[in-house]
C-alpha cells in the first residue's frame, strides 16, 4: 500500500488549506529538490507542516495508468527520505491532476506558502519570464516563495521591500523568518514611506530581533544589490498600475529566494505580533 495514505492527521485529507505548512511543487527535478530542501529546513524551524504537491497536467484527456502509478512510487519515496531526513517535520504528500496554475494556487490559499524551485538562463542570474515559478506569480493567488536552485549556506541576512500597507503582510513573514534564523531584518523603505512605527512595533513583537532601516528612491537595484548575499528576500505583491514591477522585477533577478507573500500573517506569539500585524496591513 503506498504511504501517500498514511499523512498525519493535521494535514488535511483533502488538500485544503493550512496556514501552517509550505505547498512545494514536485516534479522530481533539481529545481524541485532545491526548492523541497528549503522548505522542509523552513517548517523544521517554525514547527509547522510540509505537503509535497505532484500534477499531472491534462493531455487531452489522456493519462496512462503507468505514469500515475510511476508518480506514486516517486512520491512514496520522497516522503520516506522526508521523514528519515527530518524527523519530526509533518509531511505529506498530494498527487493531482490537472492544471498546475490552477491546483498549487488552490492547496495553498489560506495562508500557505508556496514554494516552487527556479533555475537560471544559460548560467546568468536571469530566470524564464516562462518558468512555473513567475507563473504562479503572475496569477496572484497565492503567497510564492522562489528557491534558486543553487541556495548557498554562506548566504546571511532577511532583507524586505517596505513601499506602505502593500508590503505589511511581508515585513511581518521576514521579521517572523529572521527571527527564526537568528539573522538580522533589513527594511529597504521607499523613499516617502515612513517605517519608523512599523520598525518599533517589529522590535516589540519579536524581541532581540534586529532592525535596521535604508531609505532609497530606487528599491529595485538596491534590493538585487542586497540579494546578492542575503539569506532571503521579502516583498509585497505588485499593483497591476506599477510602472517597475518590485515583485517581478525581484523574482527574475535575484541571486537569493524570494517570498512574495499576499495573505496577512499574524505572528506566530500573542499580544505584541498581533498589534503588529494590525499596523502593518
């Protein structure tokens, strides 16, 4: 019997949504176990869960009973690793059929991250504008994280995109994943943003966390410029009325994962992080 049956009991059965937990997309490639890597070390750090998604896209109808079956035993042998590699960690795993931009969005409402593996064009730090990751970007249904596939350890520092309440929910998710690192917060504020409140309600939500704060006219250089040794890079979704792109710009060219989170997050403590969150949004 496969042990895609045997998931724990606080992942839901049916797929639906889980604020706890990171959606990775799984095709079995080297993107994908990149991306899978950085997902299972995230939710080991905040306790949480990991559902590892396989579609099986729609070809006219048509789908051998050999590559669903191949699938499965793919998947079983993920979530054995998984669990062998990371004990503790709740995982699960899913296999679907149907469209990609329409399955992953849907397991990963409510709250979820999705988590998806990039890799670059020819060796340069430019992605496909085609790759499933921009995709889901683009769709603006669900909060992304884009995991290159080459992700060094010596990489340090949370850096975030502050431009008002479009980046509320994400200042929140980095100050929650550089705490959780121990690495320091870097706010990029737009330059007629004021973030000295939200900088002061962060340091009482996440005490010991540090903050610092650089004020520029062009956050999109100066956040690629950052990326280029930060551990992660957090923004806000784009407004369809940008002339640059902040998000999309990032995801094409940083050198480090970037998370563009949409749904507000609250804290993981009580108290400070949810008067934080009510600022921020």
């Amino acid at each position: 019997m496969s042990i895609l049956t045997a998931r724990p009991a606080r992942v839901p059965l049916d797929g639906g949504p889980d604020p706890d937990r990171s959606v990775v997309a799984w095709n079995g490639s080297r993107s994908a176990r990149a991306a899978l890597a950085w997902a299972a070390a995230r939710e080991r750090r905040r306790a949480g869960g990991l559902l590892l998604v396989r579609v099986l896209e729609d070809a006219g109808g048509l789908r051998l009973r050999s590559d669903v079956q191949r699938a499965l035993t793919e998947l079983d042998a993920e979530l054995a690793a998984l669990r062998k590699a990371f004990p503790g960690l709740e995982v699960a795993a899913d296999l679907r059929a149907g469209s990609a931009e329409e399955v992953l969005p849907a397991l990963a409402a409510g709250g979820a991250l999705l988590v998806v593996g990039t890799r670059s064009i020819g060796g340069a730090t430019t992605r496909s504008p085609w790759s499933l990751g921009l995709r889901m970007l683009a769709g603006g249904r669900a909060s992304v994280a884009l995991v290159p596939t080459e992700c060094w350890s010596w990489r340090s520092g949370v850096v975030a995109s502050f431009r008002g309440s479009v980046d509320g929910a994400a200042v929140l998710f980095a100050a929650d994943e550089a705490q959780a690192r121990g690495m320091r917060l870097t706010l990029v504020v737009e330059e007629g943003a004021d973030a000295a409140a939200e900088r002061d309600l962060l340091r009482a939500a996440f005490p010991g966390l540090d903050v610092s704060v650089l004020r520029t006219a062009l956050p999109v250089p100066v956040l690629v410029g950052l990326a280029r040794s930060a551990a992660l890079v957090v923004t806000g979704p784009d407004d369809p009325g940008d002339r640059e792109p902040l998000a999309t710009s990032l995801a094409v060219a940083s050198e480090a994962p970037v998370a563009v989170v949409r749904a507000p997050r609250l804290g993981r403590g009580a108290g400070a992080s949810t008067r934080a969150a009510r600022s921020l949004r």
